[in-house]
C-alpha cells in the first residue's frame, strides 16, 4: 500500500466516524421533546418573557431565577441552578 492509498484512507474512515457522531448525537436527543429551564440563562439569551421584561434576549443578569431558555426533556434537572418552569406564551398580560 502506498503513503497516498494510507492518506486516503485514513480520511474516508475519518468523514465516516464524523458522520456516524453526527448522526448518534442526533438521535440522542430522543424525540424532540423540550422543556422550559430557568435559573441558567445568560443575560440576553432569554426565550421568552418573565415578569421583569416582556421580550425574549431581555434578562439583564446572569442566571435570573425566572428567565429561561429551552433545552432537551430531562435535561435541566442535570445542570447546577437549573429549575423547570411552566410558563404560558405569551404571558398573560398584566
């Protein structure tokens, strides 16, 4: 076998190790299913409404109890500060 032949084999074998990743990590999250996680959001990364603003992208501290983004069912139990809410969107408006 020749230096190029290896080369290009080990690139092949690479793309579909890539690929196949891919496609598992994909697959992981199950199906789609997504819930309402508050408590670890950065400021402006917000996905809806909470009771100090009415906009998503509109928190204005790290971490605010009661801005939340979504993240795959199951998933926010798992992360330090994390908290599931339920809330209606819109918010019902004051």
């Amino acid at each position: 076998m020749t230096h190029r032949t290896t080369l290009l084999r080990l690139a092949l074998s690479g793309a579909f190790a890539l690929s196949a990743a891919a496609s598992a990590a994909t697959q992981s999250t199950g199906s789609g299913a997504k819930e309402q996680c508050a408590g670890i959001v950065k400021a402006g990364k917000n996905d809806c409404a909470t009771s100090t603003n009415d906009c998503h992208s509109h928190a204005t501290v790290d971490s605010s109890p009661e801005a939340w983004i979504y993240v795959p069912k199951g998933t926010c139990d798992k992360i330090v500060g994390g908290h599931v809410v339920h809330v209606k969107e819109p918010p019902p408006k004051k």
